[in-house]
C-alpha cells in the first residue's frame, strides 16, 4: 500500500476503496480535502497523482510500504557422502 496526502480537495468515486483514511477537518463520504491521508493501492496513487484524463496530481505520496513476500520453506537434507571401506586384500 501506498500512503499519500491531499493538496487539492476532490471527491472519488472508488472511495470505498482508500484504507486508513485520517481526515484533517470535516467527514464527507466521497470528498477528501487537504491534509487528510491515506492508503491507497499502486494504480489508485498513479491515478491520483496525474496519469487521469485531466492530467492532475491531487495527492503527494508520503510513504510506500514494501510488499510481503511469502516466503517458501524448503526443507533441505544435506547427504553425508558413505564411507568406502578402503581395507586392502591381503
């Protein structure tokens, strides 16, 4: 998730879609105005921050948590090469 900050009040339709929304002044449902924050995902943030049809970056990114990568265990059994018996024949 991405973390940004308003600089110019605007209203989204995919509101439903922000987490962690930390609102400066007043709560309306839709609007966002300068200085809340919030978390988004990658495409919501480029979108926001200017690729959109007008061209025009409403947030500023703040912070870009990293990824959780799962990691995969493997269980790894390290075989001891056999002993040759090296009697000679006598």
């Amino acid at each position: 998730m991405i973390k940004v900050e308003v600089i110019e009040k605007f209203t989204l339709k995919d509101f439903n879609e922000l987490k962690n929304i930390k609102r400066k002044s007043v709560e309306k449902e839709g609007t966002l105005y300068v200085g809340d924050t919030f978390e988004c995902s990658k495409d919501m943030a480029k979108y926001l921050t200017g690729d959109n049809a007008l061209k025009k970056a409403v947030v500023k990114v703040i912070e870009i948590a990293p990824q959780k990568i799962e990691k995969e265990v493997v269980d790894i059994k390290e075989e001891k090469p056999k002993k040759k018996n090296n009697k000679r024949a006598k």
